[in-house]
C-alpha cells in the first residue's frame, strides 16, 4: 500500500511533500501505524526497538 500522506515531526502539519515540511522545513513521517499480523516475523526488533527509546 502507497501512503502518500506525510506529517511534520515538529509542528504536526499534514503535507504531500515527502523529503520535509512546506511550512517549517522539519523532517516528516508517515502518519499511519504498521500493519498488524498475529504471526509478525519482525515483532520481536520492533518491541526492542520501542522499549530502547
């Protein structure tokens, strides 16, 4: 699936612009949370790195 919505880290505007902001020129990120699947081969890194932040 392609997201083409994006939303600036730093001060929470939504864009289509994929390298940074349009309004303040902070990084952006896909808003949308991953997938889910019982049976997630990567489940394991993911909890790793969530609990390392």
């Amino acid at each position: 699936m392609n997201w083409q919505l994006r939303k600036c880290e730093k001060c929470g505007i939504y864009t289509l612009n994929k390298a940074n902001c349009t309004a303040c020129g902070g990084n952006v990120r896909i808003p949308h949370p991953a997938k889910f699947s019982p049976d997630d081969k990567y489940l394991k890194y993911r909890m790793a790195a969530k609990r390392s932040q």
